[in-house]
C-alpha cells in the first residue's frame, strides 16, 4: 500500500485528524474564486464601462438639446438678436448652458473643434433642412460640413433654425462599433455626433 492507503487504514486519533486534513486538502477551491475572477474581470469591466459611458453620453446628449431650447427661446421672444449678440457671444452663452457637463474652453469659443452651433433665418418651414450636413452624401460616417454654418437669427416674427452638433469622444472601445457616426477627417478616432435642433417662428416682439 501507498503512505495515502496506510494514513486512510490507521484508526490513531492523530492519524485521523491527518486524515481529515488530506481529505479538506484535496477538497480545497480556495483558488478557483481567483482564477474565475481573473479570467471575467477583463469582460465585466468592459461592460461595466460601456454602461456607464453610455449614460454618460445620452445624458450629455440631453443637455445640448436642453441648451438649445433655451436659447432658441431666447432668440424667439427677442432677448438674442443680430443686433445685440455676435456669434462669440452665442456661442458663450450655449458652453454656459452645456458647462454642468461639457466644458468649453476659450479656445473652443473662439474656434470650433467639437462644438458647431448653426443659427439662421428662412422664408418657410419647408425650406428648413431636415438631415445633418456632411461632406460626403453617399458616406453614413462621412465628417460635418461646417462651411455653411452661420449666425444670422431673424427679427420679429422671422422663421429660424438653430442646430448644434458636438463630437463626443468614445473611450470605451467596445462602444465605439455601435455609438460611432463620424468619422473625421483629421484621421482622430471616431466619436458619436450629438444632434440637437428647434424651428420655429420669432414672435411680433417691439
């Protein structure tokens, strides 16, 4: 017989209490928690960050549609106009609007690089345009066409648009295949494009 087969065959106290403890030994998944842990911490983190950056986006995405209502409102009943506001000025007011998350630096005021703000007036609803503006009309990812981009609200009772787009960066790369819908130019990697509209018509303010 094997040392095993005579420590199970011995009866002693003392060789009972090794028993016991071979027996536990053997029966032991002290480390199984550990390597399970380790072989789904990479995956579980991963999704663990997609949620989390996902909320973060749509919610960020909820105050730059936020901010354009309330500018929007602004130009409605008169408070912004050609005349009082130059389109720096528009553009601080939208980053202190969108500044309880997306922070706009003086740079970004002065010279767009994620924030594009389009304000103009139009002669009807219908020749307002209803797609994004991109440089390419057969690529779905294709970057924005920011040439035309203005500030030029209308007075009283003048029908306006103002669009904003902001390119929020994806950093989990898991998102990035079902979040991305730019592509830009530059060759950065892709973000996901924020969109927020409001049409409307000014009121007959004085």
């Amino acid at each position: 017989m094997t040392q095993v087969d005579d420590l199970l065959a011995d009866t002693s106290p003392a060789r009972r209490r090794a028993r016991g403890g071979l027996r536990e030994f053997v029966r032991s998944q002290d480390g199984a928690a550990a390597i399970e842990f380790a072989l789904l911490a990479i995956p579980y983190f991963l999704i663990i960050f997609a949620i989390i950056e996902t909320f973060v986006a749509f919610t960020a995405e909820q105050v730059v549609s936020n901010a354009v209502d309330t500018l929007a409102r602004q130009i409605r009943t008169g408070q912004i106009t050609a005349a009082n506001t130059t389109s720096q000025q528009f553009r601080q007011a939208f980053c202190n609007e969108i500044a309880v998350l997306i922070t706009c630096s003086s740079t970004e005021v002065q010279t767009p690089s994620k924030l594009y703000i389009d304000v103009k007036n139009y002669t009807s609803f219908a020749s307002m345009p209803t797609t994004i503006p991109r440089i390419s009309s057969t690529d779905p990812y294709a970057d924005l066409d920011t040439t035309g981009f203005t500030f030029t609200p209308g007075g009283a009772k003048s029908l306006n648009m103002v669009r904003a787009y902001y390119r929020w960066q994806i950093i989990t790369d898991l998102l990035r295949p079902y979040l991305t819908n730019v592509h830009p130019t530059d060759g950065s990697a892709s973000v996901y494009l924020m969109v927020a509209t409001a049409a409307f018509q000014n009121e007959n303010y004085p």
